[in-house]
C-alpha cells in the first residue's frame, strides 16, 4: 500500500465546497487514509504474514531453487481465466463517449458484465440488454431488439448505442443487420442513428475477441465517411488501441510516456 493520500475537503465523494456528489476515481479513493487504516485492520483480522516474512518470500522467488522447482513443473496451464466475447464487446463500448453498451441476450448475461467491471474498476458500468427469455429463444429476438432499444433511447439518451451478441441470439440465427433495419422501420431507431454491432457468440473466441471485433465495427461505422487520404497536422498525433486492458494505469503510463516524446 503506497503512502495515504492527505485528505482534502473535497476528498470525499461529497464536495464539501458545494451541493455537487462528487466521485473519485479508485487511484485517488484508495489512497485516503481511511483507506490505508481499513486495509491495516484487514491484515491483522486475517492474520496476514509479517513485512519481514514477505520480504523472504519474496527474496526466495526471486533465487535458484524457485526457478528450478518453476522449470520442473509438468501440468502448467498458461492463462487458464476465459471470459466470453461479450463482455470484451461491452469494455470497448465503454470506450466511446456518449456509447451505450446493449446486449442482445438474456438479462443474466448483461448482469454478469455489469457486476465483473463493476466490481474491477469500483464504479457503475452501464450496460442493457433485450431481455431475451424463452419466447424469444423460440420465435426470434427481433421485437426484444426493438422495443429495448426504444426504452434505452428514451432512458438514456445516448449518442451511440453499441450492439453485441450471446449465445442464445447466435445459436437461433438473429439477423442483427436485418432488425436494426426493422428497427429504423418501426420508428424505434432514427435512421442515421449510430448503431454498431458486432456478432460476439461465447462459444467462440473469448473477451480479446469480443473487444476486437466491437472495437473494429464502431471505428468503421465512425469513418466510413473519412477521407482515405490521411491528414498531417502540425503535432504528430497516434490513435493507441491498448485492446482489452481493464489497468488504467497502464493507459495512463502510455499517454505520459508519449507526451514527454511531443505526441499528442
């Protein structure tokens, strides 16, 4: 644990200096010191290993009898955590000011992504999904499609609403291209509405494969209007696409590290 944050009127989630709720970003939450005294009381109640046995711990896993006993091994399984597309699908919409993540599937998928990125990043993860349940599984998913987009925009209110499959749309063949066209039809869906969608079927790939796949259908809906000939300004300027990287951190290493080399 880093050294506790000094703590500032506005440090809370409420800004004491107004009637605004203010939220903090889990970086600077964690570093409170309310924080700091909550994770001490936590390593005594479990009856965590001293700083000195951890640091032999660690100085043995960095030595020779560690290395060898790692190269000894016979069952290894490399990576062994396999999330499904969706959910990759649903971090990249997130990406995108203004982008509403819809699911086309059951309601306990949705609730699923929603609950694992909440509980990673600290924060609500707004996602919705079209509710399939048996009837749809049936008959089609077309009229959930439909009516939930219409409840989203009117809840809502998006800029973008960013379309991804589960298992059940893909294993009873919805035609996702063909019902947003019903939708337009219907009136539920503006025609021109920014609307991506990528089919994300569990069965296949994983949540790499869900976030490439989003991530390539919304940038091509966002340029298929560009020019191909690419424009040169006075600043270098890099678009970067860390793929499915849930570590903030890291991002904003990256941005830092390219600000000190004069990219925008």
């Amino acid at each position: 644990m880093t050294e506790a944050t000094t703590r500032r009127p506005d440090s809370g989630n409420l800004d004491l200096r107004g009637d605004a709720l203010r939220v903090l970003d889990h970086n600077e939450l964690f570093g409170l010191q309310e924080y700091v005294e909550q994770h001490a009381a936590k390593r005594e109640m479990e009856a965590a290993p001293s700083d000195e046995e951890v640091g032999q711990t660690l100085a043995w896993s960095q030595g020779w009898e560690y290395r060898e006993r790692n190269f000894a091994r016979e069952a290894l399984v490399i990576n062994p955590l396999k999330a499904c597309q969706p959910l990759g699908a649903v971090l990249a919409a997130l990406g995108f000011a203004g982008t509403l993540p819809y699911v086309h599937g059951s309601q306990g998928c949705v609730a699923y992504f929603r609950s694992h990125l909440s509980r990673h990043f600290k924060e609500p993860v707004p996602a919705v999904s079209s509710s399939m349940t048996e009837d749809a599984a049936v008959f089609g998913g077309q009229a959930n499609l439909i009516e939930g987009i219409e409840n989203a925009r009117a809840l809502y209110k998006p800029e973008m609403i960013a379309i991804s499959t589960t298992c059940m749309a893909e294993v009873i063949g919805d035609d996702v291209k063909m019902f947003l066209g019903s939708a337009e039809e219907a009136g539920a869906l503006p025609v021109g509405f920014p609307a991506p969608y990528a089919n994300t079927p569990s069965f296949v790939g994983s949540h790499l494969t869900g976030y490439d796949s989003m991530l390539f259908s919304i940038l091509s809906l966002l340029t298929q209007d560009a020019s191909p000939e690419p424009t040169v300004g006075p600043r270098p300027r890099i678009n970067v696409l860390p793929g499915f990287d849930p570590y903030v951190g890291n991002v904003r290493e990256i941005r830092r590290l390219l600000g000190q080399l004069g990219v925008e």
